[in-house]
C-alpha cells in the first residue's frame, strides 16, 4: 500500500512528532495555550453569542471538550513513552 500525497505527508509528520520528545512536547504546549485561549473567547469575548442559542452554545464546548480530550491523548502517550523509557 503506498501513501502519496496529501494522507503520507501527514502520517509521516505525525510520527515524526510522536516519536520526537522535544517537538512532541511543544506542540502540546501549543495545544494547551491555544486551549487557554479558546476558553477564555468562549467565556469574554462570545459569551453573548454563545448565550442566544442552545445549539451555538452545545457546539462550541463541545468542540473544546474534544481539544481537551485530544490534549489528554497525546499528554497520555507522552507519558506511556516516558514510563516506557523511549
């Protein structure tokens, strides 16, 4: 099976960044600024939008609790390969 195009070049990223620590560490920190500021729109900036409508609202944390579970998956690998000693 071979992997050309768009679908290898993002396999193989991915697993240069999984088994990288360093690059694998930074972008989980990415990750969780970008959360950090994902809330904090959520909860100052679109509060009213967010407050109009159940679906708007339900959407929306919704798609930041999957970020979150995302971040908990790769902060769970990270420690699986540190336990593991890489």
């Amino acid at each position: 099976m071979k992997n050309n195009g768009f679908i290898g070049t993002c396999l193989m990223l991915a697993k240069g960044i999984l088994h990288d620590r360093t690059l694998r560490r930074k972008m989980m920190t990415q990750l969780i600024i970008f959360l950090l500021v994902m809330v904090a729109v959520g909860n100052w900036v679109i509060d009213d939008w967010l407050r109009d409508g159940v679906v708007r609202f339900s959407i929306y944390w919704g798609v930041v609790g999957m970020y979150v579970l995302f971040i908990l998956l790769m902060a769970f690998y990270d420690m699986l390969k540190v336990m593991r000693g890489e």
